[in-house]
C-alpha cells in the first residue's frame, strides 16, 4: 500500500509502503498473532463500538491504521475518530477521542524514546472522501510542559 510519509525526529526517515494491506474492514482491527505491534497491519475500518449484546447500537467508529518501516524500525499508526462523518479536516487531540477531534497513537514497539508522549498543537488529520486516504501532521512533545517537539509525522497517507 503506497504511503508517503515522512518521520523528523527521534526516528527519521520514509515510510513509503503500508505492510499487511487489509483493505477496508468492517469490524476493529484485532492485533496480528506474533508481531509485537499492537496492530501490525494497513487497514480502514469502519463498525460500531459497544456492547456485544446489541453492537448494532454502539458508537459509529473509524480508523486507519498504518503499518510499515522506517529505517528499519517498526511503526505503527493509528488514527480514529468517534461518532462523525469521517471526510473532511479534524484537530488531533491527546488520548480521549471527542466530538470534536481526531484521536492518533503512534507506536514504535519502544523504539521512540518518549517518557509521555503528547500530542502538540498544530496536530491536524484530514481525510479524503470515501475515508481511504488523506494526509497528517503530527507533533509529539515528552510532556505537557515540554515547546520541544521530539518527534514529527507528515504527509500523505492511504489505508486502502
């Protein structure tokens, strides 16, 4: 899956293909047996978030993850947002998703050195429409307090 997004920072360098190309799904990724990502594979998925009895009630749910290499190391990216419509421009906020913004994890398996990663201002994903592609930039400070930003994500993403 063809991806073209760049990583400045603690770890520097391209990812310029998605791995484990999973298309669009209809249900939450489940992390993949044997990889220490929490989700090793490029997806979109679209489902509800609830209770188990009665799933078709849940929360209308969205993410793409974004799975792949960047010198050498393993990153896993994963964008969310909760109970909107999907195109368009979205604020990334810290680790609750809400109304009003987009939520982002990037995980490294402990390859980025950040004691707690937070996202910093200026933090904006924006999704194309039919919700398969777009582009990101992503800010990551070690501290609530901390101007510096350790580690910086941009560029265009696809999930399917």
């Amino acid at each position: 899956m063809p991806q073209r997004l760049k990583f400045s920072g603690e770890i520097s360098g391209a990812l310029s293909a998605g791995l484990n190309a999973q298309g669009v799904i209809k249900a939450q990724p489940d992390p993949v047996p044997g990889d220490t990502a929490p989700f090793a594979q490029t997806s979109c998925a679209e489902y509800k978030l609830g209770d188990e009895a009665s799933p078709a009630q849940g929360t209308p749910e969205w993410e793409a993850d974004i799975y792949g290499l960047v010198d050498g190391r393993k990153i896993a990216l994963r964008l969310e947002l909760e109970d909107r419509t999907v195109p368009g421009e979205h604020p990334i906020s810290g680790n609750q998703l809400d109304a009003n913004s987009a939520h982002a994890v990037l995980d490294t398996t402990r390859n980025l050195e950040l004691d707690y990663p937070v996202i910093g201002s200026g933090s904006m994903l924006k999704v194309a429409p039919g919700g398969h592609s777009g582009t990101i930039r992503l800010m990551l400070t070690d501290s609530p307090q901390s101007p510096d930003i350790k580690e910086r994500v941009s560029g265009e993403w696809r999930c399917a």
